[in-house]
C-alpha cells in the first residue's frame, strides 16, 4: 500500500489525464494536431513523472524491469508502477494529438489570389442535322404526324394535298377499288381531300406511328369505336372543325380537310419516327425497267420512269394521276409489298371488304431510280415499322425525298364461275390471273386473243408470263392508250375491232381466249358460239366479272346502269350450273364452296 503523498498525486494526475483522454476521444473530428509547444509540454510532463517514480522506486526502469526483485510485495509494486508509465506514455501520446490542454493557438488562414489562365473557348457546336425518317430528306425538326384517309374512285379525282404527303399507302377496299392512306409530317398542304371513311386495315398501319393524329369521315357503325378508342388522336370529322364541302362535287366526294386546322387540331400528336425505312445510295444489281403496273380487280396504277424529273410517275386506270396544286402525282420511291388479302370482320355494305394484312414477311418489288429491286420484307407486329431488304439479305435503301408509295398487292378477289359449251371446254376463272393460267394449264407461248382489253390492265399480267396476245378493243380512244401501256410488250397487239365480227389472219386457232371484266357487253346470242369458232380442239373460254356496289349517298348512276347488265348479263343455256374452275389464293375447299354457292346464287338470279 503506498502512503508516500507525492506519489498519491502523480496517480491522481494520471488518472485525470485518463479522464481528459475519455472526455476528448469524442471530439477526434474537432480539434486540431498540437504544435511544437504542445509537444515539449508533454515530454516535460513526461519527464517529471519518469523522475519522480525512479526516486521512489529506483531499480524500476528500463534496465530494472528484468532485474531481480528482492521481495514480492516489491514487485507488484513494480508491476503497477510499470503499468502506470506504459499508462502515463499512451495517455500522454493520445492528448498530444487531440486535447485541447493546454489550449493550442488556431492557425491563421491566408489566402492569396493566384492568377488563372483564361478558360479556353469551347469548340463550335454544329447542331446535329436531321433527316425525316419518311423521306430521308433534310430537315430542320421532327413534327407531329398527321395521316388522312382519302378516296380514290374516278369521282374523287384529280386529288388535292396528295402529293405533299412524304408516304402514300394503296390499299384494298370494298368493290375491287382503292383508297389512299397519306402520312403528312414534314409539310402538310393548305387543303386535302376528298376525305373518306377509315377500314380495318388502317388500325394495323396507324400504330407503327406511335400515336398519330388521324383524320378520317366515319366509318362502319360495328368500327366507327374500335377507330376512335385506338391509339390516334381522333379527328374525325364529325369530333373536330377543319373540314368543309366543295360543293362543285358531287357527295360524298367533296370533303376536304383544311391542314392548317388539323394541325391546330393534333395537339399531342407523336413526332415522326423511325419505322423501318432506310436511305442512301442503291444496292447493287438491279433490273432497268420504263415503266411497271400493278392492279386492283377495279383500279390499276402504272408507274413510269422520267430521267429527266427523276421520279416515277403515277397512272391510274390508263389516266395521269393529276392533283389539282401540283400537277401529276410522282415518287422517288415505289415500293409494290406482296401481301395476304383476307376479309375484314366489320361489314361494309352488307358484305366484309378486303383487309390487306402489313405484318408478317414476304416478298416485294421496290422501284428507284429506273430500276426494280426484288427485296423482302419483315414487320414483326403493329407497333414496330417495316424493314426491307435486299434478297442477298442487306438494307434496301430507298432514294431520298420526294416521298414513298406503298402499293401492298395480293390475288384478285373475285369469284369465278365455270361453265361448259358443246364441242369445247370454256370456263370461267376468276380470282386472279394466275388461277386462269393455273386451271387452264397455259405455258408460255400460247395464244390468247383478249376481248374488250380497254387500257389493258388485265393484259399486262399474262403478258409478263410471255403469251401471244390479241387484244380486241372496239373503242379507238381505249385501244389507243391500251398501245400505249402495252408498248413494252413486243408479242401484244392491240386491234380495233368489234369482237363478234372480227376476223383473224389465216386459220388461226387459239389457247385460251378470256375477257377481263368485259363479257357481259357480248351479244349474248352470239358470243358462246364465236368463242367456240376461234379456240382450238381443247382450248379454253376465261371470263371474269365484278358486282357492283351501291352505297346508299353514292352515285345513283350505278344503280340505274345495273338494269342493264341485268338485261344483257350472261344468259345460261337451260339446265346448266355453273362449275368452280379454282380460286386464286389456293384450291382449298373452303374458297371452292364459298366460289360454288356465288354461283349457284348468279345462276338462280339470272
């Protein structure tokens, strides 16, 4: 037991210095390193202590920590005296890192400016340049898209506002004819029209646009809510202001959208996108071609190459395609996408119309620059664009600016009756040039007088497949301008003649002979008979018709002209039926019935 005062009090200092290490450790984060008076003070402090303990216990020290100890109780003390100098150093070190006692002096701070070099100019900032991803022409920004559905009957023509469009898509509507899907973005006209009614197919192709702004007269009562509850903004004539009628037409032909309204009216219209087009310079190959036609059972387009506009120009049913603001309808870019052609599930008229389906893949005839490019082409589902290319497998590239015409086309769609004439087989074949030459079993080569060729929209086809064709045309002004879309054709001739009275050169004898939407202008009384005369043992009678459709506001001219196909139509001889020949999208069982009870129907009426 130690009773010595003095090294009472060193304990005592060393435990409050135990203390003022406990208080400071909390407040590592505030204090400052001591300076060098700091330091002395501790090492003085130090110093006193390892004196004080070597006068009362002298063998205690470096040296005497390994010596002998006299007596046990002498080295416990020892032990503890030991423990306290260990203790006094640590304590001492820690406080001379962060006590404040004695109070340390705060440095004074002083900043002095030092001279920066002047920041360097950034680089000029070339502003990206944008390229419409519809037309891949040059422009100053993307704006919202604006798509219109508008007519194509002969009565609808010439358009206004078409030709502003950057893509026109021809689509399949009820009747054998066409309607125009046009995609305004990066101009949009002063006036468009006329505007008519949306189709089914149109809910497939509006969806690749994001959430376009549509502008449509109406539709089917079972579609009109399908169409305004799809992702559009609804601009439907009847919702919004912008449209008025042009009475100098005849209605429902005569409305006409104003565009600057209906872009007033497309507030939250999506921007223009990318949806699968690619531009640039033409892929390699290529087959140089003048001019190329394609068909609708009642509409046929023909594209012409001008090196000198650099644009392919559009026919339409053997006329100009003229718009009443910028002359004849033409495209840098035609693109004629085979396709499947089914039936929509909403009626129009009473009967379902067509319904072109754009998503799938399959082949397709892309037009540029005076060539024809086969490519195919893939759209995995709605919401994402068409992509097209090459057959090697490469981006087909369309030509910039000008806009791009879509044409998608499949098989005809009208039903084929067959029948049977003494001595000959004749049959009707409908559905499609290639269920004539399919039934008949035609190869190239054969010869095929047509009758009733007018602009020769239906000669075309068969000429492609290389037949030997006379086409028999009564009116000199058709038979003119069936020459002219013909001219391509070094084995098509084109004669101005009536065809119950028209003779031949020689004893000829032909394959095939087939009349295209023109049989019922036959004299009845004789036309089964002068078809007898100039086939050969075994040939073949094609002929193929259209019905009429009769919308209750259209043109009251077709309803009375139907007296007449009534009066002159195809007269069967009692007790015949009628046979189904084949169908053009296959010989299923399902399209022969649907064929055969059309004709049984036909044949019941007549």
């Amino acid at each position: 037991m130690n009773h010595d005062p003095q090294a009472r009090r060193q304990l005592r200092r060393i435990d409050r210095w135990r203390v003022i290490w406990a208080a400071s450790r909390n407040h590592l984060a505030s204090r400052s390193i001591l300076a060098d008076a700091q330091l002395a003070f501790m090492r003085r402090v130090q110093g006193a202590a390892q004196r004080n303990l070597s006068r009362r216990w002298p063998r205690v020290g470096l040296a005497g920590i390994s010596g002998r100890w006299p007596m046990a109780w002498t080295r416990k003390k020892a032990v503890a005296g030991v423990s306290g100098l260990l203790a006094v150093g640590l304590v001492a070190g820690l406080i001379a890192a962060f006590a404040t006692y004695p109070p340390a002096p705060k440095p004074l701070a002083v900043w002095a400016p030092v001279a920066k070099p002047p920041p360097k100019p950034p680089p000029p900032r070339h502003p990206t340049q944008l390229f419409s991803p519809f037309t891949g022409e040059r422009i100053s920004a993307l704006r919202p898209v604006l798509v219109m559905k508008i007519d194509n009957i002969v009565y609808a023509r010439p358009h206004t506002g078409l030709s502003w469009a950057d893509i026109v898509y021809v689509l399949p509507v009820e009747g054998g004819l066409s309607r125009f899907m046009a995609v305004f973005s990066n101009h949009i006209p002063p006036v468009i029209g006329p505007v008519r009614s949306a189709r089914e197919d149109d809910l497939a192709l509006l969806k690749q646009f994001g959430r376009p702004a549509f502008g449509f007269s109406g539709a089917a009562a079972a579609l009109l809510p399908f169409v305004e509850r799809s992702r559009i903004v609804d601009l439907y004539s009847n919702r919004v202001g912008g449209y008025h009628r042009d009475y100098r037409r005849i209605a429902p032909y005569n409305l006409y959208a104003r565009g600057d309204r209906l872009r007033a009216e497309a507030r939250g219209a999506s921007k223009a996108r990318d949806i699968g087009f690619r531009f640039g310079a033409a892929p390699a190959g290529g087959r140089p071609v003048a001019s190329e036609s394609v068909s609708y059972p009642a509409a046929s387009f023909t594209f012409r190459w001008s090196a000198a506009k650099h644009r392919w120009l559009v026919w339409m049913d053997g006329a100009r395609a003229e718009t009443t603001d910028r002359g004849q309808l033409a495209a840098a870019t035609v693109v004629i996408q085979y396709t499947l052609v089914r039936t929509s599930r909403f009626l129009e008229y009473g009967k379902p119309p067509p319904y072109a389906v754009s998503t799938g893949s399959g082949t397709a005839l892309v037009l540029r620059d005076g060539k024809a490019y086969r490519a195919r082409w893939s759209r995995l589902n709605a919401n994402r664009g068409t992509t097209f290319t090459t057959t090697s497998g490469r981006p087909m590239t369309f030509a910039v600016a000008g806009g791009a015409l879509r044409y998608p086309s499949a098989g005809t769609e009208l039903v084929g009756c067959a029948g049977r004439i003494p001595g000959r087989e004749g049959r009707h074949v409908g559905n499609g040039h290639r269920a004539v030459v399919q039934a008949e079993d035609q190869g190239t080569g054969d010869r095929l007088p047509e009758i009733r060729c007018a602009t020769g929209k239906a000669t075309i086809p068969l000429a492609r497949r290389g037949f030997q064709i006379t086409c028999v045309e009564i009116g000199a002004d058709l038979a003119a301008v069936g020459r002219q879309n013909l001219a391509g054709f070094p084995d098509v001739e084109v004669i101005e003649a009536s065809f119950e009275t028209w003779q031949p050169h020689g004893a000829a004898a032909f394959d095939l002979v087939f009349a295209a939407t023109a049989w019922h202008w036959i004299d009845p009384a004789v036309r089964y008979r002068r078809a007898w005369e100039l086939l050969r043992p075994g040939g073949h009678l094609a002929f193929w018709t259209a019905a009429h459709v009769f919308p209750a506001c259209g043109d009251p001219f077709f309803r009375d002209i139907q007296s007449v196909y009534d009066e002159i139509g195809e007269a069967l001889p009692p007790g015949t039926r009628w046979q189904v020949a084949a169908v053009a999208n296959g010989r299923n069982d399902w399209a022969r019935a649907k064929a055969q009870r059309e004709c049984d129907r036909v044949a019941h009426e007549r």
